[in-house]
C-alpha cells in the first residue's frame, strides 16, 4: 500500500465515526440543528480577483453573546462545495456546535481563477480571506460578518480546516 493511499485510509478511518454518528442524529423530518447561507467572497489572490463559493453552516444558538469554534472545509480534486463529502462536513460539524464554512476551491465549482495546486499565494491567500471573515474582520460579498466564531485574541479566530485530497 503507498503512503497516499494508507494517508486516504487513515483518513477515512477516521473521518467515519463522524459522519455516521451524524446520520443517527436527525430523521428526515427533523429540522437540521443549523442554517445554511449561500455566500460569495471575491479576494485578490496571486495578483488576480477570484470569486469563492462557499456555505456557511451556523449552529443554532450561536450568536456574538454564544460563540462557537470553526471549521474551514474543502473539495477534494475534481469536487466542490456540493459534493456530497464536502457538505456531509459542514453539516457534520454544525450538528455539533461547530461554525462550518465550506468552499469550492479555487477553480472548482462555482469558484473562480485557475487551478494552482495548492499555492501559497493564490490558494492560501484565498483561504487566509475566508478566515478573515470568520475573524469578523471582513464581510461576504452580500454584506454578511461573521460575529460568532470563538477567538482566541482579537481577530484570531479558533479554526480548524478539513479537505479533501486536493
């Protein structure tokens, strides 16, 4: 077995006891424990503007008086924001308190500019723009902030990521 494919295992493996722990949680008429807003973030990243598609999933109860700790979440290659791993995540982690935002990478999707394999300075400064927004210190492009996310310091969110294998 190579290293990737013991990584996708473990990975897997791990990831499991998430997701089928959250199927058991809500029956098909129950009402998810969270929201889901549809938001757009246009980011210069690389020299270039870029628009990113993402979902913000906010738990129930969290508010600026009730913050909560966030999950920042990716497609794999090939997948996006909708796949059905990629949701699965920010559902999963909404159903548990969590704040997820999960985006389509960059040239995924509906999201904008080209593929670059996990550049430093086209996709990390994408991703160091989504955490902005969970910082509260910039807005969506449809005006929505973030005032929710437990922060460790002013404008120093506490964030976790999760992505696929891109």
């Amino acid at each position: 077995m190579s290293r990737k494919s013991i990584a996708y295992a473990v990975g897997a493996a791990l990831a499991a006891p998430l997701f089928l722990a959250g199927a058991a949680h809500a029956s098909a008429d129950e009402t998810p424990p969270y929201t889901v807003s549809p938001l757009k973030f246009t980011l210069r990243a690389g020299g270039r503007s870029c628009t990113v598609d993402a979902d913000l999933y906010r738990p129930a109860g969290v508010d600026a008086q009730h913050p909560a700790p966030a999950v920042l979440a990716t497609n794999g290659f090939g997948g996006s924001k909708s796949d059905g791993s990629t949701d699965a995540i920010g559902k999963a982690f909404a159903s548990r308190g969590y704040v997820g935002l999960v985006y389509s990478g960059l040239g995924f999707g509906r999201s904008g500019c080209l593929i670059t394999l996990d550049d430093p300075a086209i996709d990390g400064k994408a991703a160091a723009g989504l955490i902005d927004f969970l910082a509260g210190t910039r807005a969506a492009d449809d005006g929505t902030k973030a005032d929710y996310v437990t922060e460790d310091g002013t404008g120093d969110p506490r964030v976790g990521m999760i992505g696929g294998s891109y």
